[in-house]
C-alpha cells in the first residue's frame, strides 16, 4: 500500500545516495564501488522499458498475410533490440504486439523485417512507439514482400524514418462518369520538393471507401523528410485491377502548400492497357 511505497522511495534515496558517494571514493574502495555501481544500476534505475509495434498488412490482395514467423530489429540511436514479432498476419489485418525491454534504444530510426518461411507477406505499414515518445512510421514504400522463395520477394527486408514533417494529400475524384470512382487500387506517391524527394506510404484510410465520385479524400503521412517548396509529385498504382480517375491533388506539407490538376485526364491503373502505372505531375 502506500506504507510499502514510501518504503520503497526511501530505499531508492539510500541507494542513490550510496552511489554518488561511492563514485566519489571509488579510487580508494574499488571492490566496493563496483558493487553498488552494479547493484544501483539495476535495481534504482534499471526498470524495463515498453516497446509497441504496430503492424499494418496489405489488403488488396488475399494473398498478402502470412502464417510463418516474423522477426523484426529495431534500430536506436544507442541500442538495437531484437524480437519476435508474431505469426499471424491476415490480410488487411492491424496488430499490436507490446514488448517490455531492458535496451535503452533512444531515437528509433529504422527497422529491418525477417521471415522464416516461403508464406509470402505483404507488410504495408510498421509504427514503432518506444516508451512516450511519438509514434514512428515506416512505410513500405518501395513495395516490398517477405519470402524465402519467391520471385518478387525476399528474405528480409530494411525501412527508415524519414524525416519529422507530415505530409496531408487531399484527392479529388472525378464525377464526370460512374466508373471514375475505384474501389480497388493500391496507390503510393514521390513528392518532389527544392530540398529532395519523400515517399507516401499507401493512400487508404481504414474502414473508409476512398475514391468514391466527386468526393475528396484526406490521406496522412507522418515521419516525411522537409522537401521546401513543393516542386512536383508522381503518382504510382502499384496493384488493384481498377482504373481511377481524378481531377485534383493538393499536397501539404508543413506550411508548403501546392496543387495539381489532371489536365490530361489521365487515368491511373496498374493495367497499362487502362491507363498509367505512373504519372508525374509538376
């Protein structure tokens, strides 16, 4: 109760205290010193830090979960910490899984994924939250799969944060046909700007139907690199066999604003023979 806590607090002072002295002394009570260097380390300060993982798997495809065991690194500014992350993906799945850790990883920077089978996975986004610090995200932007045996997959694969700036895209879709609207379509974006480029993660919003007809939707990427003045963006269509059609992009990020018109009516389709897998706009 409240009794043991007060108890513990002032264990916690002694102990701390006795460290300060022995540093103080440690040249003539070496054996000692080192003793409660090692005792005040792991008791007064050694509590277990919380490390959660969030884990968002593709949905476009069925075949994009996986049943096979995934290892996942975290790389720290002043530790790196290794774990099991789990072995149930389903696709179009959102898992947590919370870690209790003794490493002291500082800033998270980035991350390395690791499979144990040929059960092809198709991770889209990993956030990394360590203790109470803000979340950080690492998006698959390069459309990456895990597999030990396939022929667009591999073993492991490696993402990094970024930057600190957050990046809003705001999609306008065309209501100049009933098919202009796409239910299905995996779409990413490069944002070009003066200082240098940065990747979008997908353009989804959970549980939302996006791309609907004349409506606009508002897509948020946290962890983006300052790119200035926006210069361009290139749109891709990686998977989905829809055709989309829209008539605005407007991209914010930071306090950088600029917007985009389809003057071409371009549609956008990983079917080439619909439309563009690639579309760049400045």
């Amino acid at each position: 109760g409240h009794g043991e806590n007060k108890r513990k607090q002032w264990y916690q002072r002694r102990v701390r205290g006795l460290f300060t002295r022995c540093v103080l002394y440690c040249k003539e009570m070496k054996l000692l010193c080192f003793t409660l260097v090692l005792f005040g380390t792991t008791w007064a300060w050694g509590k277990q830090k919380t490390l959660k993982v969030t884990v968002y798997t593709e949905g476009h495809s069925e075949e994009a979960g996986t049943t096979d065991i995934i290892s996942i690194r975290v790389h720290g500014a002043s530790e790196d910490v290794e774990r099991i992350l789990g072995s149930d993906f389903p696709a179009g799945s959102v898992k947590e899984i919370t870690y209790n850790i003794d490493e002291n990883l500082g800033n998270v920077y980035c991350i390395d994924l690791e499979t144990d089978g040929d059960d092809w996975w198709w991770p889209r986004t990993i956030t990394v939250q360590y203790e109470n610090k803000d979340p950080v995200y690492f998006y698959n932007s390069f459309n990456q799969k895990l597999s030990t045996d396939a022929d667009d997959a591999a073993p492991a694969m490696w993402m990094c944060t970024q930057g600190t700036s957050t990046c809003t895209i705001e999609a306008t879709t065309s209501d100049e046909t009933d098919h202009a609207k796409s239910d299905n379509i995996v779409l990413m974006a490069t944002i070009y700007g003066a200082k240098g480029p940065t990747m979008t993660g997908v353009f989804d919003n959970q549980d939302i139907d996006d791309f609907e007809n004349g409506e606009t939707n508002s897509f948020q990427f946290v962890g983006m690199r300052n790119v200035g003045n926006i210069k361009c963006i290139a749109l891709r269509a990686i998977a989905g066999p829809d055709a989309w059609l829209f008539t605005t992009i407007k991209v914010t990020c930071g306090k950088k604003t600029k917007t985009f018109t389809n003057k071409y009516n371009a549609w956008m389709t990983e079917d080439s023979t619909q439309g563009l897998s690639y579309y760049k706009l400045c």
